[in-house]
C-alpha cells in the first residue's frame, strides 16, 4: 500500500511512523509512507502556503496554488484518492479503516492547518474528508497519524496474530470481553472461574455476553445501533 501525506509539519510524523506496528510494515515493504511538505510547491519568494480569508472571518486560510500544484504532482505518478482529515468530515470508523485496508488503491492523505483549506480545492481535488473526532485539532497531523495507524495494522500480515484483529473491540460493532493474563490470583483478585474452566465453547459464549454486557453499560450509543442491527 502507497499512502502520500502532505502536511506542513513532516517531522511530526517521525516518532509514530517509524515505531511499533507501522514502523515494522514499512520496514517489511507491506507500505510504503511518503512525506511531503506542502511549502515545497509554493512558488513565491516567501514560499507563503497560506493568506488572510476573505470577507470578515478571522484566521489564515491554505492557499489554493501549492495545494492543487501538489495534488497534480502526486497525481502524475499515478491514480490516487485523495482524503482531506478535517474535523467537518464523517467520522472514522474501524469499518472505514478495514475497506481502505482491503482496497488496493494509493492514498494522498491531506493535512489541513490553520482556519482551514480554499474551499475550491475540496471542491476539485478531495475525494473524501475524515473526521477522527468531534473536537477541533490545531491540525490534521494527529488525525492522520490516527487513519494510518487504523489502516496499516489491518494490512495482511501486520499483526502477529491477525485473529487477534478480528476479535478487536467494534469489529462488529462490540467492545471486547475483558482480558487477563496469569497470575489466576493477584492480591485476593481473581481471574473469573471460566476461562481457567478449559470449556472453549462456554468460554467462547462467556465473552460475547461480556462484550454485549459492556457495550450496553459504557457505549449505549454502540449498543443501540447494534440491538437493531441484530434484530
Ligand atoms: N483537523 C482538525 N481537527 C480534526 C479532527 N477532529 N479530525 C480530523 N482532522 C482534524
């Protein structure tokens, strides 16, 4: 998987890319991550990526010039669906992280700053916006770090234990069932009865009654689009 990002902070990315999963992944050539600074296709004297907004809303507004200059760049090497991180977007979800994990297409990933972005480049070069939050980020640095992180664990092979992923929290729209590990005991607390049972079916059965119970008790939101989903 090809993912470009296009940021005015690429150094942002260094310690979260290069680590852990992701880090791996690239390593092993399962992705590949380009990094690309948005002020490199500025093309005055100041390398000026951005300007006041027009009318009497107050803050800096990106510039259509270098941002539309990039996207045709990236372009040019290929097909690529573009997704602007911004909190007027959807928001993600893991059924979004799993479809763009399974589909072959290269990702230009979009980060926004300041106000906002010239409403003219959304309108002709974005294919998608994302959200990862109903809050407002001082940029879409974090929130692509987010949409790469969520993608790039599903890639095949990503994970040591790819079931591991499948029974991951809102896969199908559950939390996951508490976990433990040894010791059965630790200070008078006790592992439930259960699971050291050996009983797989019954454990199994346990679990998802852990998961519905949880989902109902701490996301009633999850819980109800669930209940109806499951009827
Ligand atoms: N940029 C600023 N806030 C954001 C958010 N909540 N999600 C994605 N991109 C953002």
């Amino acid at each position: 998987m090809i993912l470009d990002i296009v940021t005015l902070f690429p150094d942002m990315f260094r310690g979260p890319l290069d680590d852990s999963i992701v880090g791996r992944s690239r390593e092993a050539g399962r992705c590949e991550i380009r990094l690309h600074n948005l002020r490199d296709w500025a093309r005055d004297k100041h390398r000026k990526v951005d300007d006041d907004a027009f009318g009497d809303g107050a803050g800096m507004v990106l510039k259509p010039e270098p941002l539309f200059a990039c996207i045709e760049d990236l372009r040019r090497e290929g097909p690529a669906r573009v997704i602007l991180l911004s909190p007027q977007g959807p928001l993600l979800t893991q059924g979004r992280c799993r479809q763009l994990a399974a589909s072959d297409e290269r990702l230009i990933l979009v980060c926004g700053r300041y106000k906002g972005l010239d409403e003219r480049f959304i309108e002709a070069c974005v294919d998608e916006e994302l959200s990862i939050g109903d809050y407002v980020l001082s940029g879409g640095e974090l929130a692509a770090m987010v949409l790469v992180d969520g993608i790039v664990r599903l890639l095949p092979q990503a994970l040591n234990t790819p079931e591991s992923a499948e029974s991951d929290s809102l896969e199908d729209g559950l939390l996951d069932a508490p976990q433990y590990t040894r010791p059965a005991e630790f200070r008078g607390l006790q592992v439930p009865e259960i699971l050291l049972s050996g009983h797989h079916g019954r454990i199994a059965e346990w679990r998802q009654q852990q998961r519905v119970e949880r989902t109902r008790r701490k996301r009633p939101d999850l819980y109800r689009a669930w209940t109806k989903e499951n009827q």
